[in-house]
C-alpha cells in the first residue's frame, strides 16, 4: 500500500535503531497507522523530517509498506500547529494516549480526526481545559460505539428526572438507583447528568463528569492505568502546577 499526502497528526514517537524513529500517528482517512522514519536523525541538518515530526501540528504524511509497520516517506507541515505547555500539554498527551489505546489500527474516524485538531485548538485557547477533555471523551466513546445518553435511563428508556440519582452499568448506561446505592463516587444526580448532556462541564457537573467518564473509560482500557495520569500527578506534586485537576 501506497499512501500520499495524508493528513495526520504525530501521537507518539521513540528512538529505532542508529537513527531512525516509531512513530505512531493519527491520520484523517486509515486512522492510527504505525511507521518507522528511517535515518530521522541523520536527516536532522536539512530540516526535512525531523524539524516537522512534532505532536499537536498538523502534516501531510506519505508512507508505504504491507507489514503493520510501514515506512514514512516523507512529511510536510500543513500548518503551524499549537503550543501547549504545563497543564495543558499534559492534557494534549492525554487526548493522544487516549486515541493510541482506544482506537484499533488502520480503522478510520475522518469525524473523530477533526475532532482532534479541533480540542487541540480550543486547548491552546482556553481558560480552562477540563470542558474540552469532557466533550472529546463523550466523542471518542461514541465513535467506538460505546457511547451513551446522559440524559436517558438506560433501563427504563425514560428521561434521566433532574432530582434522581443513577449509577452507570458497563454495557448499559445510566440507570436509576436509589439516593444512598452504592459508593458515594459511583452515583451521580440527576441534575448533573442533564448538565453533561448540554455540553455544560462546570460548578458540581464538572466533578461528576469527571468521575463518570473515567469509570467508562476504564472500563476499554483492559486494567492497565494511563501514563499521562501519572505524570500529570508527578507534576502537580511537583508544585508547578496548580488549579485544574488531572484529566
């Protein structure tokens, strides 16, 4: 297979061999596709690859092979990109370990694709990055077909009443409970979950939206944590940071 000029983004990259780089990027038409940049360091002089393999900047990447790891051929940028430091780097490298463990390769989403590069924008431009993580996560999961409506019980099909309180069933959905089922962190008010499905990720919503959507992703994620968490929890500790909390 032959591929040019293909919009993508880099996820992920690491050392091969003398001088050449993994990379792991996200394309708008054959999804996550794995490739080796051969000599990428080599090349560094002149500018051609490695000065353009940078995440959160938009490429065009052309690449050939048959094996799951095929050869990058050449790249070129198709835009500036945006710079993202402290917490919200920390939350661009989320969005990409989210799409590296979640999505399947060489299964494309062109809707999800622009998604991305539209977080990414709103990352580098907004006050507060915790809203944008929210509303790529409710995309991500539908993308995958394990989506579900805040705003409905899952079981009875009826509307989620905004002085109830539901707990979220793998495989399900939402689902009424009673005010005192279960851990306290496992239930979520009514109120909220209307709040999330109007896309509003702010006061008491935030923290429930928060809560919910880590438990569904966790359940995709086969038991194995996130990376990014933790150094984001590194960096905090750190005293670098401070107002948001971690993805």
């Amino acid at each position: 297979m032959r591929v040019s000029l293909q919009p993508a983004y880099l996820l992920h990259s690491r050392p091969y061999r003398d001088s050449s780089q993994l990379l792991e990027v996200f394309t708008a038409e054959h999804g996550c596709v794995s490739l080796v940049g051969r000599g990428v360091h080599r090349r560094a002089r002149g500018g051609s690859l490695r000065a353009n393999l940078q995440p959160f900047r938009p490429l065009l990447v052309s690449f050939s092979g048959r094996s799951e790891l095929q050869s990058l051929n050449a790249v070129e940028s198709a835009g500036a990109g945006v710079q993202l430091a402290g917490e919200r780097l920390f939350s661009g490298l989320y969005l990409n370990e989210l799409l590296l463990r979640l999505l399947h390769r060489h299964d494309p989403h062109p809707t999800l694709f622009a998604g991305y590069a539209s977080a990414l924008d709103q990352l580098a431009a907004a006050a507060h990055s915790e809203p944008v993580l929210r509303a790529f996560e409710l995309q991500l999961l539908d993308e995958l077909g394990y989506g579900f409506d805040p705003a409905e019980d899952a079981h009875s099909h009826q509307s989620v009443r905004e002085d109830g309180w539901y707990r979220y069933s793998d495989g399900l959905g939402l689902v009424a409970c009673a005010p005192d089922a279960g851990a306290p962190g496992q239930r979520f008010p009514g109120s909220d979950l209307l709040a999330i499905a109007r896309g509003e990720f702010s006061g008491a919503a935030a923290g429930s939206a928060k809560r919910l959507l880590r438990m569904v992703i966790a359940g995709h994620l086969g038991g194995r944590p996130l990376h990014t968490r933790d150094l984001f929890r590194q960096y905090r500790q750190g005293g670098t940071a401070g107002g948001e909390g971690e993805s």
